[in-house]
C-alpha cells in the first residue's frame, strides 16, 4: 500500500502541485471512507468500474501522447535510439550487471521463492479472496484466468508505451528538474518520468487521466484495505481475542483496523523515495516464502509453524538488510547488490521453515483429515495420512500432470498475448497474427485438458 501510495504521491506532485502530505491525507480519507462502509462488495463493484476507467484513460493518453511532435508517432518510437536499446527481451548476456538480476534470477529463482501480493507462488489471500467470492469453483478458476490475461497481457500496453515516450522526451533526471523545479527534488527518481509525460495533454483529457490514475490508486488500496481487514477479524481477532465475537463486533473491528492500516501505510509512504526502492523492500520480505506455499498443497508435514517462521525470517532479513546492514556500509562502498540479497534472503529463510517444521509437531491428524476431504489434494507427499487415516483420494492421480501442462499452457497464452499485442502496436503484422494465432491454440488446448480432467 506504502508503494502505491508513493506513485499517488508523485502523480500528485508534478500534475496537481500538491505535497506528500496533502496527497496522503486526501487519498487515505476518500478510500478509508467507502471502504469500510461498502465491505468487499463496495470494493468489487467500485474496483470493476474503476478498472474501465483507468484503462480508458491511459489508452487516451497513450494514443495522444505518441503523436506529439517530439516522438512523431509509434513507428518513430520504436526505433529512436534512447528506445530501441531498452526493448529487447533477453538482455546482453555478456553484461553480468543486467542478466543476472534482469533475467537468471527471475527465471530460476524469484519466481518460485517469493511471495508477492498478487503473484503469490502456491495462491495466497490476495487473488483468494476473490475467487472465494465467486458464485462456484469453476467460475471462480475462469475469472482468475481472465484476470491474469487482462492483468498481464492487456493492462501494461498504454504504460509500456507512455513510458518509452518519456525515454525521448526526458532522456535524464536533469531535464525533469529543469521541467518541475518546484518539485521535490527528493522524490525526482526515475519513476516520476510517467507522470512527466502526462503533463503535455490537453485539459480535457488530463482530466480524464486525473480520474483514471486515482480510480487505479484507490482501488489498489481499497482492495488491500478490505484484504488485511478481514486477516485481522478471522485469522486474529476471532481466533484469539473473541470467538463469540457477533457480526456487529466484526464489522466494527473490520473498520477499525481498516483505519490502522491505512495510516501505518500512509506513514510508511512518506518515508520511501522511489518506485524500485519499495518494490525490492517487498521482495526481500516475501523472499524464501515462495516455495513453502507451493509445498503446503504437496506435503502433509508443513505446519502453522512452518509458515510463521517463512514469514517471521524472511521479514528479519529484509529489516537487517534495510537498516543494519545498509547502515554498515562505508560512504564509498558498493555491498550487495539487490538480487544477491534476495538469494540470500531466499536461502537462510528457506532453512529455517524447513528445520522448524522437522522439529515440530504435525498439525492435529483430525485438521489434516478435514483438510484432505475437503481440498482433496494429489496424493502425492500425503502418503502416510492417507494410510493412517484411511482416507480414499477420489481425485484422480494422473490429473496433476494435466493440471501442470494447463498451467504451462496458460503461461505461454498469457505472454503470446502480451508479444501479440506489442507486435500489432509496432506494426509487425506478421509476429502479430503469428503470435496471436498461437494463443487462441494454446486457450483451445487448455479448454480441452480442463474438460477431460473434470
């Protein structure tokens, strides 16, 4: 939320002349407001309109902003040299500083080690909360695909390309200074070339962009608001304060603690100072969590402790790396670079739920078995509980296979959609039928294998 707030704040700052402060107080005040009135009901239906508006805002601003004079439309865009050079997929290999944190370590670690709201290896509460909301499992499954295909593949486009814009216009932090001198000069960072590039719209449209970048902010937070509310009336204040707790009590404790994070949110929002800064800190905090929450579902050995300690280390780690170990250094001294941290942060966090959970006991054969009827988990690695407890696993043992290559399946579609769209917007009509040929056949072969495997 902290981050999200950081990008209203910059927003804020350069379009609206407005500080840290004043975006902080206005922005947490209307969210708070309708969130803790509507409930994740209000959240939902505000979060489906306001996602329409932000995006017809940013394809507006995208269509406009590429034929200004200095960027002379999308052809001359792609081919300016302060572009061309950012857009290759696989980055030079033979540059260490980039490959590695760009392109092998997402590739062979981020993606299964860290938890990241919204991507969470194994699911997580984010998307869970959604999908529980839903009127049956399968369109529960069917709305979380189109999520992932219009979150990944569609949304980022107007961004990509406003953003590349920015590369022509503001080639350095320099002339956004020279630009907004009576900005920040603490918050001008490379992310606040987005906002940079907005200003040249015309008034109607700057408006139109205004409302759909605050309708994205707000409901970013709105849904965290709802999301943490709800950890902090189930899984803590009815478990451990009051369990009797009547409806009237929970929404009131809802609201409450919905209040309490926005402004700890709000606080924490002041203090960072860029896009990447916040994103890395996050990353470092879910770094080692990753691969537990996939196992849960494989493994009938990982426990409550398991998963308190991922999330207790892992959290340890990211503040010694923040404040100790930063603070260590020498003024003219480099140290770890990001992506080592987070390997590290991955290794010791990784031991230590591992270790915690042989030293543990299981969880309460009686849980495991309510567990296992209900979720009805691949026997795979619930081996000794299905013995013990004489449990039948109705699921069919050769599904998992499937369920992987649907998986697989789903990630290529997602990015050919993504490369297929890039294509049509860079006029590679070719790569584009191509590619956007290939996603149809990969969405049929999904529905196929979803078919035969209900």
């Amino acid at each position: 939320m902290a981050g999200v707030m950081l990008a209203g704040i910059k927003i804020a700052s350069v379009m609206l002349g407005l500080s840290a402060l004043q975006t902080v107080l206005l922005v947490s005040l209307v969210t708070v407001v309708y969130s803790s009135l509507g409930g994740l009901r209000g959240v939902m239906l505000t979060d489906f309109f306001q996602f329409i508006l932000s995006m017809i805002g940013m394809i507006a601003a995208a269509i406009f902003i590429i034929q200004i004079p200095e960027i002379g439309g999308l052809t001359n865009l792609v081919n300016h040299p302060n572009v061309s050079i950012k857009t290759d997929f696989i980055p030079d290999l033979n540059d260490p500083t980039v490959a590695i944190p760009l392109f092998f370590v997402p590739l062979a670690v981020q993606w299964w080690s860290v938890w990241y709201p919204g991507a969470e290896p194994g699911g997580g509460g984010y998307v869970a909360q959604r999908m529980l909301s839903a009127k049956d499992e399968k369109d529960a499954t069917k709305a979380t695909l189109l999520f992932n295909i219009a979150h990944y593949a569609l949304r980022p486009w107007p961004w990509i390309l406003i953003a590349l814009a920015s590369l022509i216009v503001f080639p350095d932090l320099e002339s956004i200074k020279a630009t907004f001198p009576l900005v920040d000069a603490s918050i001008i960072k490379d992310d606040i070339a987005f906002s940079a590039m907005l200003t040249v719209l015309p008034s109607g449209l700057l408006g139109l962009v205004i409302a759909s970048l605050t309708a994205a902010l707000m409901s970013t937070i709105s849904t965290h608001l709802n999301w943490g509310s709800s950890y902090v009336v189930h899984d803590f204040y009815l478990r451990f304060i009051d369990r009797d707790a009547s409806d009237k009590r929970q929404v009131l404790i809802g609201r409450i603690s919905t209040v309490l994070i926005m402004i700890l949110s709000a606080l924490l929002a002041l203090f960072l100072s860029d896009a990447l800064e916040a994103f890395n800190i996050l990353l470092q905090i879910g770094a080692g969590t990753g691969l537990l929450f996939i196992l849960r579902w494989f493994w009938w050995r990982i426990n409550a402790y398991s998963e308190i300690t991922a999330m207790v280390v892992s959290f340890l780690v990211a503040l010694y790396f923040k404040f100790v170990y930063n603070a260590g250094l020498e003024e003219n001294e480099i140290g770890l670079a990001d992506h080592e941290k987070l390997v590290i942060g991955v290794i010791i966090t990784t031991i230590s739920w591992i270790v915690v959970t042989y030293l543990t006991r299981p969880t309460d054969k009686e849980i495991l078995k309510s567990f296992f009827t209900k979720i009805r988990p691949h026997a795979i690695g619930w081996k000794p509980i299905t013995q013990e407890l004489n449990i039948v696993n109705k699921t069919n043992h050769n599904t998992l296979g499937k369920e992987i290559a649907m998986m697989i399946l789903s990630v290529f579609m997602v990015y050919a959609i993504l490369f297929g769209f890039g294509y049509v917007l860079y006029a590679n009509h070719l790569m584009a039928m191509i590619l956007l040929s290939v996603s149809v056949l990969l969405g049929l072969s999904i529905s196929y294998f979803w078919k035969s495997n209900s």
